[in-house]
C-alpha cells in the first residue's frame, strides 16, 4: 500500500470514529436532559408529598448521576474532537504529498530579508520547506523548527536528530496522536514568554502574616454571617468584616492582577500542555535526543506533566477574580487573591526554574515529529551522511524537494574540496535557476537533519549563502544592481572567515543566480570572472549559473571551475525542455527564437 493510500485509509477511519463519537455525544446530551428533568421532577413531587428526606436523597442521586453523565459527555465530546483533528491530519498528509498545504502556518514571521539564505531558498512562505516539514503546533515548537532551518548546526547534533527522528517515524499511531492532541486549544500557540517570566522572576515575599489572615479572617466572618442569620448580630457586622477584607486584600491586589495578566493569556492552553506532556513523558525510543527529553520532563518529584496540570488549575482559579459578580459575592468573602498567591508562590519556588527546560524539550519534541512525519511521507527520500571533512556535496538523483515528485527532474553532481565554482550556462527557463534552489533546499534540509530528495547526498557542514533574487528598494533608494552587488560584498566578507583563523566556522557554499545581470555584458564578464578567481582563493566554493558563455572560458586556465549546462531545443517551432543537466558549456539558446514568438523581426536585423 502506497504511503497515500495510507492516509486517505486513515482518514476514512478516524471519519468513522468521529461521527460514532458524535452519535454518543447526542444521546448523552439527550439523557442528561432526560436525568435533569427528571430529577427535578422526582425532587419537586416528593416536596409536595411532604417527603423531605426522600427529596433530600432525590436531590443528592439526581446531582450524582447528572455528574456521572456530564463526566461522560465530556470524554465523549474530547474523543470526537480527537478523531476529527486526526481526520484533518491525515488529510493534510496526503495534501502534502502533491505539494498543498492545508494548515494555514507559513512561517513568515521568522522571515528575515537580509538572511544568507531563507529568502532566496524559500524556507518561509507560502510555498516553503518550513510549511512542507512543519508538523508543530506549540510557540517553542515552531521556533525550533525555524531555527533548525536557518542556522545548520554541527555534524554530532544533525546525527542525533537523524537518530531521534528515524525511531518516531515509525510510530505513526504515537506521532499523529501527539499532533492531534496539541489541536486541541488554539492558544496552545501562543507564547509562553509572559509565563516563565512570571515563574522566574525574583520577587518580594508575600507578608507572613497574611498566611494566617487568609485562614483567620475568613473563619471569622462566616461566623459574623451566622450569627446575623440567626439574629445576634446585625447586618452591619458583616459590611465591617468585608470592609476589613477588602482592606487586607487591597495589600495585595496590584500583585494579584499583573500574575493574573501574566498567566490569563496561556491559562487555556495549559490543560492542552498538560495532555501534551503526559504524551511526551511516554515518548518510546533510544535515541539519546529522546532520553533527554524524558529526563528534562521528569527531573522533579513531579513530572512535568503533574506540575503543569497543577500550574492550570491555580491559574484557572486565580482568574476567577475576572469575574466581578464572583469576586463580589465570594472573592472578598474568602480572601480568594491570598490563598491563590500563597499557592502560586509556592508552585513557583518549587517549579518555576524548570519550566523553561520544559518548553523547550515540548518544542524539541514537535520538532523532532517534524522530521519524522517528512520521512515517513516520503520512504524513497536519502538520509544525509554527514561528513568531518573538507568542503564536500555529492548528490545522486536529487530533485527540488518543494516541487510534487511526478513533476520534476532529478540531477546528479559532485562537488569537493575548497574554492571550486560550478558554472552553469543554459537558455532561458531550462532550469538553471531551478537546480541550483534544488542543491540549496536539499542541502538546508540536510543540515536541519530531515531527509532529502534524493537518492544519496553525502555533505560536509557549510554555511549557505544564496544572491538569486535581488530586488531594487524604493524605500532605500537601491536599484536591483546595487543591492546585488551588496549581497555580494556580504558573500566577500563571509568568505574570508575561514576554519583556520576564526574556530568553529565552517566554509561557505555559494550559490549565484545570473550574476551580476544588472550591467552591461563587458564589466559583467570583467566582475564575474575576478570574482570567482576571488572566491576560489578562500575557502569557499559553490554554484554560479549565468548566459556569458566567456565565463566558461576560465576552465582552459584553471582546473578550479567545472563547466555544466542546460539546454532547450526547438521541435516544429515548439521549445523542449528536458531539464537534465549535461557537462560542458551550453551551445543553444532560446531567445532569439522566444523573441520571434512575441513578434519580434529577429531575421529582419540579420539580414
């Protein structure tokens, strides 16, 4: 069975779960409605038959069972949602597979235009290797994720992804229903950041003696309400004890609404963070990436997933002084802000410097997933052996990983060893463009530690650097030329920074896209040329695709460019493209002929 087959099986599956959990879900509404009036029948004719006691039993078996019933709907209503965001899921997969996307996250908030390579090599967007791989839902989710996508990292810490993700993508029932299980609250995206702050700041001591007022007090006024019901005291003894609890609880109001404003945002969420971490404390596995995240979710007498739990429902409380009616009739009453700060002080203190780890190891989780769904949803994709070695990409069968499979074009190539530059000459649409984002993407998912598209890629650590679509700025008053030519000033700089006199970088992986196509055909030649002479005397090496066929010259004297090329051929007056790429300088070009198209009169001016 073909991996969308297994989808569209899936789906067509939990469809089914779905609509037997909806009819649950109606006939539990329906006898819910049927106990409720029915206890309160029961309650109100044995009222009138003078049967108190038995209306007192009614009333305790008619709250009883109504709970027990809504406990039930309540399980029925979340597994019903379960499978209809599994249903969605799977649906995306198979979507996935012909290159849509039906999740609506680009990832463009992390898009930054003065990158080496995120714009050039569509990480975000629309139509980019961060919608195609991303199977996060949490904020730190989709932040390690893009972050893996724009700094490549080392040899040991792709392995160790390569590692984790290869033992999830088998589990295709744990990994879907970690995904489904983060749908479940959309604020689940939103930002923990005012949170941790929160449960890290260093902060004032409540006073001690609020810890005995908040027992006290309280305990004291309900007997002042009983002896007013009872009438020994009048009804001004219990305005007084108020006021004196409005007058304690004013000590601490400022405090109890910036913790509430610092936790209401992402309270929702944290009942969904609690089932979430309850699922990644069970994640299976060896992998060392996967070891650690058990440890840091369960480096406490509590779990993470127990804490969080705890952490929701004294958010949840606490909040409740949102509500004036409550916080009238009942907050004043019981001193409500103090005992939730009391409780949240002491959640703080014992839990507070973990909880960023916790986050984070959530977010390495869902990212980990990531790699692990792209891989299970494409079986014949390589996975990248990394090398501790020179400069060094060699890549069979690769085609661009954005593009559906049946509709592109696979190309092998070799590339070893310091300041070398592959030339790439072609006509125009055959695919020269196309091929060098089809190296660049593959070579950015390898370092992320996904798989590629391709049948083997081996490549050593590099920093990517991409000057492909240059753009003029009004707003900087910068033709299209200029800002290439800045974009290449920043590959000079970046190129001069290498292994042996700045530790730890890694040389640089060029790829220019008709360089330097904003001039005249001299000075582009003349620039070109002393470019590349330029780059082959640093450590750096990559891909120059360009129409100056003199460039192509530069192999007669040196053994440091390798001429390739595309080509385009013309079959009854219709241009072929077979977008396979060749050695050597190209030899037709199309665009006399894509002129002749338009009405141009090329055979006038030949003549």
């Amino acid at each position: 069975m073909t991996i969308e087959n297994t989808f569209q099986q899936r789906e067509q599956q939990f469809s089914k779960a779905e609509q037997v959990a909806q009819q649950q879900y109606n006939q539990l509404a329906f006898w819910r409605l049927v106990w409720f009036v029915g206890s309160v029948a029961g309650v109100w004719l044995l009222i009138r038959l003078d049967q108190q006691l038995g209306a007192v039993g009614a009333l305790l078996i008619g709250l009883v069972g109504f709970l027990f019933l809504l406990k039930k709907h309540q399980a029925v209503r979340v597994q019903r949602d379960i499978n209809h965001h599994l249903v969605f899921v799977n649906r995306d997969e198979a979507a996935r597979l012909e290159r849509r996307y039906l999740r609506p996250e680009t990832g463009e908030q992390f898009a930054n235009p003065a990158h080496y390579y995120a714009g050039d090599l569509d990480v975000f967007g629309k139509h980019s290797l961060f919608r195609l791989l991303n199977r996060t839902h949490t904020h730190e989710g989709q932040n390690r994720l893009a972050t893996w996508l724009q700094t490549p990292s080392g040899p040991d810490a792709i392995r160790l992804r390569q590692q984790a993700a290869t033992e999830l993508k088998a589990d295709l029932d744990w990994r879907q229903q970690f995904e489904a299980l983060a749908y479940t609250e959309e604020t689940i995206t939103r930002s923990p950041e005012e949170l941790i702050k929160w449960a890290t700041a260093d902060v004032t001591p409540l006073p001690g003696y609020l810890n005995i007022v908040r027992f006290v007090f309280p305990a004291i006024t309900l007997g002042i309400v009983i002896a007013w019901l009872t009438g020994y005291v009048p009804g001004v003894a219990v305005l007084l004890a108020l006021a004196v609890h409005s007058g304690v609880l004013s000590q601490t109001s400022a405090r109890a609404k910036e913790v509430s404003e610092q936790t209401f945002e992402i309270s929702a969420a944290l009942r969904s963070y609690q089932t979430l971490y309850q699922y990644a404390e069970q994640v299976k596995g060896q992998a060392l990436r996967l070891q650690a995240i058990r440890d840091a979710l369960k480096s406490t007498d509590k779990s993470a997933s127990e804490a969080i739990g705890q952490l929701f429902q004294l958010t949840e409380g606490l909040n409740y002084r949102r509500n004036p009616y409550f916080y009238l009739f009942f907050g004043i009453a019981t001193l409500w802000d103090i005992h939730y700060l009391f409780r949240l002080e002491h959640w703080r203190k014992e839990h507070g410097p973990h909880l960023s780890r916790w986050f984070d190891a959530l977010g390495e989780l869902e990212a980990l997933n990531s790699l692990a769904g792209f891989s299970y949803a494409h079986p014949t994709y390589a996975t990248p052996d990394i090398v501790d070695d020179q400069l060094t990409l060699k890549i069979k069968s690769a085609a661009h990983p954005l593009l559906p499979p049946d509709r592109s074009v696979a190309n092998s190539l070799t590339l070893v060893g310091s300041g070398q530059t592959i030339l790439i000459t072609g006509s125009n649409m055959s695919g020269k463009s196309t091929f060098l984002r089809t190296v660049g993407a593959n070579v950015i998912l390898a370092l992320a530690g996904a798989v590629v598209s391709a049948k083997e890629f081996v490549c050593s650590p590099v920093r990517v650097f991409t000057s492909m679509r240059t753009q003029d700025s009004l707003e900087e008053s910068t033709s299209s030329f200029y800002a290439e030519l800045k974009r290449l000033q920043t590959l000079i700089n970046l190129s001069k920074q290498s292994p042996s006199t700045l530790p730890g970088s890694v040389p640089v992986l060029y790829f220019l896209d008709e360089i330097l196509k904003g001039t005249n055909s001299v000075d582009r030649h003349r620039g070109a040329e002393a470019l590349i002479r330029q780059l082959h005397r640093t450590t750096a090496s990559g891909f120059v695709s360009t129409h100056d066929l003199e460039l192509g010259q530069l192999t007669d004297s040196s053994d440091f460019v390798r001429n390739y090329h595309f080509q385009s051929d013309l079959h009854n007056g219709e241009l072929l493209f077979d977008y396979t790429l060749r050695d050597g300088i190209c030899k037709s070009f199309n665009a006399s002929q894509l002129m002749q198209a338009i009405g141009i009169e090329i055979d006038a001016v030949q003549k």
